[in-house]
C-alpha cells in the first residue's frame, strides 16, 4: 500500500472569467486531484472549488501554463501542507504574487494574484 496525505483544500476565485477559474482549478487537480465541485458558467464575480482527498506523496508533474484573461485573486484555505502544495503548484504554471497569509493552529489562509506568464 502506498503511504499518502489527506489533503482538503477550499479555493476561492475572483477577478476573472468562468475559464479562467476552471483553468486554475484543473492546475491544482495535478497536486491534489480531482475538484469535489468546480466553478460554474455563468457571470458571477466570486468562483469556488474544493477539494478533499487522499493523495499519495507530492507529485512533481509540471502542467503546461494555462492562459488567464485577466489576474485572478485566489484565496487558499486548508491545512498548512495544502496551502503550501497550492502555492507550489500555482507558482510553477503562473506568475504568482503573494498578497498576503493568516495562519492559525490547524489551519491557513493565503492569497495570491495570478497572472498568466509572458509568451517566450
């Protein structure tokens, strides 16, 4: 049996489109899985996902960089392991600027804005 991590993650998405936040969601499914639910269509301002499963150890596969229309503010709340594996996951396929973190006993919150990176 292969040893593994249980992981729950909740993400918060604003400052862009319906794509956009899928685009995100579907970078963070690379590091912990598959969404429990995934940001609808629509034009609503604020998108959630989240997830919540078990994992085997942290996998270093690198996903092509998604486009984003516009910067996306993302809001990352789990345990300080899953918060530091999102940050990780979306910094290898975004620019990622930190804006800010609250830390707790059992739990972290972590903002970032993403900004797809510049073409070559």
């Amino acid at each position: 049996m292969t040893s593994g991590t249980h992981l729950a993650l909740t993400v918060t998405l604003s400052g862009g489109t319906a794509a956009d936040a899928r685009a995100v969601v579907h970078t963070l499914e690379a590091a912990f899985g598959a969404a429990d639910d995934m940001p609808g269509n629509g034009a609503a301002t604020v998108y959630t996902a989240a997830f919540d499963n078990d994992l085997p150890t942290e996998s270093t596969d690198i996903q092509p960089a998604p486009r984003l229309s516009a910067p996306v503010t993302v809001t990352l709340q789990g345990s300080p392991e899953a918060v530091r594996r999102a940050g990780g996951t979306l910094a290898g396929a975004f620019t990622v600027h930190d804006e800010g973190m609250a830390a707790g006993d059992q739990e972290q919150e972590r903002q970032l804005r993403l900004e797809a990176r510049p073409s070559p």
